[in-house]
C-alpha cells in the first residue's frame, strides 16, 4: 500500500525546528487580534480598533522578515493563516456585533458571522492558489485590508463624535460589501512589485514623509481615506480595464 509522502515531509521538517523570527512576529499578530477580542467583550471599541492595526503591522512584518532572511516555511504559511483568521476574521466580526449590530440579535451577530466566514474562504482561496497566481496582485480583498476598514471605521466614528442609528446602518453595508469583496475576483495590488524597493526618484521620498505626516497628525481621519482607497481601488480597476490601451506587439525585424 503506497502512502501519501505529504505528511511525512511536514512530520520531517518540524523535526528540524521551525524559525522563531518570523513566528513571533505572527504571534504578535495573533496576540493583538486576542486582546482586540478582549477589547470589544469589555465595550473598549477604540482599543479594540487600534490593535486590529497593530496586528495588520505585525502580519505586514512576518512575511516581509521571512523573505528577507530566508526562513519562509510551510508551518510559517500555515501558522499565519490561523493567526490571520483571529486577528483580521474573529475580532473584526466581534468587534462590528458589540459595537453596532447587538441590538439586532440574532441577525445582527448573523451578519458579523457573514464577515468571519468569508474572510476564512478568503485565506483558504489564498493558500491554495499562491503558488498559481501572479504574485503581484491579490484575487479579491485581502482579509487584512477588510480588517483595516473595519477598525478605521470604528476609529473614525469616534474621532467624529458620531450618535445614532447612523453606524448600525453604515456597518451592515460595510459587511455585505467587505464579505463580497473578499471571495470576489476582483484584482488587488499586493505591493510585493520588486521594483517599489529599488532606487526611485527623490520626489518620491518626499512625498512618502509628507504622507507620514499627515497620518500622524489626524490619523482616525487619514487611516480611513487609505482604507477606503484601497478597498474601491479593486472595484475601479475592474470597471475601467476594458478601457486600458493594450501595448502592440514587439515587431522582430527577420533577417
């Protein structure tokens, strides 16, 4: 009887030990997911928005790290869907029912289910097509960016001053919308271009710390314009692609 090598393979390689660098920094991320949880069970809704982006950080980190030093791993892929699904899936979805959709009931923590759910098929459709999709950009919205809307959101209401039903009606848009982005096919810069790393015109550092700048100063309002940008930019590219002008072919001169 033949036996699948698969597991094997995996059994043999933990063996081997696993990087601890590039894990911690997905622990981090994991962590801030928990204490976003924490945050959102003890009505600490701002907090609890904050460290959904200090996890985005920490995941932004992981990957980036592992890359650079040469330790990615198949436990690592692994290890960080999960923490990923806690920190950008669970505490967002708790988060959007304690702040806005408890009065609800059951189709209120319905509708936080519906954001959790298609965040884990997100990272499911992920994991199963990385090594076949261009690594440039992402098939829907990552779970990450749906996460970081979420808490810019919650960050800006309150910067904002905002009372009322106004949120609990904004936050079921907000879901069905995120929820159908993610397992959508609709294309998204990854932002992992080899070319954004090398040398490029001085302008552009200029225009990176005014940018910094401006987050710093009124960063409630400036992480929700980003957020929000990122999130129409799919659906934009979708909508204007028919009109992109296609490069003619390379003629090759025969001798």
């Amino acid at each position: 009887m033949s036996h699948d090598p698969e597991p094997i393979s995996r059994h043999e390689n933990l063996r081997k030990g696993v990087y601890i660098l590039p894990n911690l920094f997905t622990t981090g991320s994991l962590f801030a997911g928990y204490y976003s949880i924490v945050s959102s069970m003890n009505s600490n809704f701002e907090t609890a928005a904050w460290f959904i982006l200090v996890a985005a950080i920490f995941d932004g980190l992981d990957g980036k790290v592992a890359r650079l030093t040469g330790t990615t791993s198949r436990f690592g892929v692994e290890y960080d869907s999960l923490a990923d699904l806690v920190a950008f899936g669970v505490a967002p979805g708790l988060l959007m029912y304690a702040w806005a959709l408890s009065d609800f009931g059951k189709l209120g923590w319905l509708a936080a289910f519906l954001y959790v759910v298609c965040g884990a098929l997100r990272l499911a459709r992920f994991n199963v097509q990385v090594n076949t999709v261009e690594s440039k950009r992402f098939v829907g919205l990552p779970i990450p960016a749906a996460a970081w809307m979420v808490a810019s959101c919650v960050l800006l209401f309150f910067y904002l001053g905002g009372t009322g039903t106004i949120k609990q009606v904004s936050i079921v848009v907000l879901i069905y919308v995120l929820a159908f982005l993610m397992v959508s096919n609709v294309s998204y810069n990854s932002f992992k271009d080899p070319e954004l790393v090398k040398r490029q015109p001085f302008g552009f550092l200029v225009l990176a710390i005014f940018l910094v700048i401006v987050i710093v100063a009124r960063p409630e309002i400036m992480l929700f314009i980003l957020a929000l940008s990122y999130m129409i930019s799919g659906p934009l590219g979708f909508l204007f692609k028919p009109f992109r002008r296609k490069k003619p072919p390379v003629e090759v001169d025969s001798e």
